[in-house]
C-alpha cells in the first residue's frame, strides 16, 4: 500500500475536517506516494520514537501528537522538534499526525477513557456545531429509488445509531428549456410540468464533494436543481470530551486510588473531595482546564482531565471534584485505539505498537 492510501483509511475514521483550527494534523513529513513497509503506532514522535521505526524497519510513523506544532523557519537541529523532523528524513521515515481531529471523535480519545472508567450511557460533553449540513434535492418520481439510494450510499442520512434517513414530499416541478437544452422530460422552448419527490437528506460536512458527487451521477436531469442548509443543530456524535455513568455510585476517595491504578499515574492532583459519592463522570484528555464549566452544567460529580493550573482547582468551586490524572497518562491508550482500527482494516503490511516510553514527566 501507498502512504495515502493508509492516510485514506485512517481519515474515515478520525477526518481532519473536525480538528480544530489550532492543530497541525496529517503528513508532516513525508512523501504520500511512497509505499509503505511498515508502520510504527505511536502517542508521541520524538528521536527515540524514530529510532525505533529504524529499528524496526518502518518508513511510516502515525503519531497522535504532531511533532511540527508551531511553524518551522530553520532545520538546524538545535532543539528536539528539529532534531526528529531530520533524523526522519535523512532515514526516510513519514510522520503522520492525527491529534485533535481523534479527540472530536465518538470512538475516539475520551471515549476510550470512558471505556477503561467503565462508563455506561456515554455522551460527548462539548458536542461540536456547524458540522452538520442538509440537501434538498427534487427528483421525477421514477428515479427517486435510484437518488435516494446513490446519496445514502455516499454516507448521507446517518443520524446516530440509524441510516436510510430521509424526508420526502411529493410535489409538482416546472421547467422551460431554452434552444441549448436538452431535457430528459418535455420539449424545449415548452413549460413542463413534472410530478417530483422533493428529497431532504443530512449529511456530514466532509461529505460534501462524496454526496454532491452521488447526485449528480444518479439525477437524470440536465441541470439538477438543489439546495444546501448549514444547520445549527449541535452533532451529539462528534466533540470534546465525554460523560457517563458508573453502574453504581462509589466514594470519591476509592474511585480516584482505582483511577490511579487504571492509569498508572504517580498521582493525582484534585480539587476537595466532596462528601457524596461519584456517579456521573466527566473526561476530557490532554489538556481540558477549558471544560470544567461544561462539566459542571452536565451535573458531573467528577471531571477527569490533566494539565490543570493552580486556579484551576477553585473552579470546582464544591459542586464537583476536578482530577489532573497527567497528559500522558490520560491519553496513553489513543495508540492502541488506533492500533485496534488499522488492523482491522490493513492486512498488506506490519502495524506496530511503539515501545518507546514518551512521557517526559518524572516523579520522585
């Protein structure tokens, strides 16, 4: 397999649509054309990280954090950033990073936490906007099977846990050609009356070209007419975070040392404990100090994340413990969601697990 192929795969799953606009995510150095030997998973992309891909004779890493965050004006090797981008190139080695755009995911970051929490009745805490778009199309009775079916199979008309989702309303289309015309029904330079379905469908944002592409491939018109809505509506499968439920309340101190366990973190910094149970949990992984709001209106008892500052902690301000479980720890298990989905998708070459230890906390 080429490297894009691989990258086609991997943003089906997690597209970079849905990163966020501070992010550096996809092929950070590398050629798409190459072909792949094999393919080294991995949290972080750092020298010891590309060592091991030589090692182990992989010419693509697929990294969770991008390596090339902020611009680069130099390749000097004066600081570690600079020092990986060359030793990656001189062994050419491809990094691909896939970072944010993972963590806006259903299946994504938070919702493996959740899993290893042993949640139940997962949602996403901060669900995203502005990612869900409408067509209306209008369709001859006969061929609107034909459309109906073409746009479905395109990815449109999924609405959570259901797809084939649509709404149609017969009506009745006009139309007069000009002399350049050619039209499927009716004489040109004549009003035409056709009895049409007019179809309303959702779809994805990063569909778009995927569904507009179905339509006009399975709409027997000349020229089709449609119509596109952005929608306001919140996607309740797609965003930062999640929120769910433990199958019985536990006390808070007991279910911060199993947190501790699951996570192998040397410790957990947290707001006071509150002398009622936990139920209702809240994560968000890597730095997530920006949802404790969020967590809080969901009705959260804890909020799990990492990265919190000082004042942080007062923002708990006692209707919720707030729990810094550390960066690495909290997002540790993203290389093996990753590693879970290429496998069962790519057979053609070697998918690889890192051994490399990236964390680059230390405690005494």
């Amino acid at each position: 397999m080429l490297i894009k192929e691989v990258i086609t795969i991997i943003e089906e799953f997690a597209p970079l649509e849905y990163a966020e606009d501070f992010d550096n995510v996809g092929l950070l150095v590398g050629d798409a054309t190459e072909e792949i030997k094999s393919a080294l998973i991995t949290l972080d992309t750092l020298e010891a990280t590309v060592d091991e891909a030589v090692a182990k004779n992989c010419n693509l890493i697929i990294s969770f954090h991008p390596i090339i965050f902020a611009g680069l004006k130099k390749l000097t090797g004066k600081n570690y950033v600079e020092r990986t981008v060359l030793k990656a190139i001189k062994n050419d080695i491809a990094i691909y990073a896939i970072h944010t755009a993972l963590d806006n995911q259903h299946k994504g970051v938070n919702d493996m936490i959740a899993e290893k929490l042993g949640l139940i009745n997962r949602q996403i805490l901060i669900p995203r906007n502005d990612t869900i778009k409408k067509l209306q199309t209008y369709v001859p009775v006969p061929d609107a099977t034909k459309v109906r079916e073409a746009l479905f199979r395109a990815g449109a008309g999924n609405i959570g846990n259901y797809d084939n989702c649509s709404f149609n309303v017969p009506g009745s289309g006009s139309f007069k050609g000009n002399e350049h015309s050619n039209p499927v029904v009716g004489q040109k330079g004549s009003v035409h009356f056709e009895d049409e379905i007019q179809i309303g469908i959702t779809y994805k944002r990063h569909l778009e070209s995927r569904i507009l592409s179905a339509l006009f491939q399975s709409h027997p018109y000349e020229e089709v007419a449609y119509e596109i809505h952005a929608l306001e509506n919140k996607n309740q499968h797609l965003g930062m975070g999640m929120i769910g439920e433990l199958e019985a309340p536990v006390d808070a101190r007991s279910f911060l040392l199993q947190i501790q366990k699951t996570f192998n973190s040397k410790g957990i910094r947290h707001s006071e404990i509150l002398e009622k149970p936990i139920k209702k949990v809240a994560v968000l992984g890597g730095s997530g100090a920006f949802a404790i709001e969020n967590a809080k209106r969901a009705g959260a008892d804890l909020f799990i994340t990492a990265d919190l500052k000082y004042h942080d902690y007062y923002k708990a301000e006692r209707k919720l413990v707030v729990a810094d479980i550390g960066h690495y720890e909290s997002e540790q298990f993203t290389k093996n969601l990753l590693y879970s989905f290429l496998t069962k998708k790519i057979s053609s070459f070697a998918l690889i697990l890192a051994d490399t230890n990236t964390n680059p906390i230390h405690y005494l």
